[in-house]
C-alpha cells in the first residue's frame, strides 16, 4: 500500500519535512517513490508547500495520506479539492483556485509581520 507522508529533515531540535510518497512498509527517512511538498512548522505560521496537481494524480492511483498529512491537506483546502475533483470538476480550475490560495496566505503572512 503507498501512503503520504512526513519525511523528517533538518537538524536535530531544528525540524522540517518534506512530503512523500511511500511504500506503507519502508522506513520513516527511508526509500520513497516522490517528494511532493515540504512542510515547516518552526515558521509563523507555519511554511506549507504542496504540488497538488501530483497529489491528485498519486490518490486517484489509490495513495492514502497518513492522519498527519490529511490534516495539513484539510487545513490548505487540498483535501476539499480533492472531493471536488472526484465530482468531476475540471482540474486546471481547481489547480488555478490552489494558486490564487497560496499567493493569499503569502500575502497576509507578509502583512501579519
């Protein structure tokens, strides 16, 4: 079975990830098929940066995210895209909504500081 996940980087007490895609049975910073987004939690707020148009493309194939990746997809809004697009809406709209997202929280994160 492959599934999403977090693959630890960074230095000790210093963490960052990247998102992965897996085999069920390898190990946590072990073999991967694709790196797919990076995540850095010691950012305020936190630094999320996924390539969806290959997260779509890996859980059509039948890749699960684990609990930690599905709430960071729940909380960018990619998981609700994903539902959408299972619906049958058009995938450059929703890739094309993803960015117009991401350039929004840019901006009220550099506006926030």
């Amino acid at each position: 079975m492959v599934r999403i996940r977090l693959r630890r980087t960074g230095s000790r007490g210093q963490p960052s990830y990247r998102l992965v895609v897996a085999d069920k049975e390898s190990p946590r910073d072990g073999r991967f098929l694709e790196i797919v987004g990076f995540y850095n939690p010691r950012t305020e707020p936190g630094t999320l940066e996924i390539k969806e148009d290959r997260i779509y493309e890996w859980m059509n194939k039948g890749a699960l995210p684990t609990e930690s990746v599905a709430q960071l997809f729940k909380t960018s809004g990619t998981s609700e895209r994903y539902e959408r697009l299972k619906k049958g809406e058009a995938a450059e709209v929703l890739l094309a909504e993803a960015e117009q997202a991401k350039a929004a929280r840019i901006t009220s994160n550099k506006t926030n500081r």
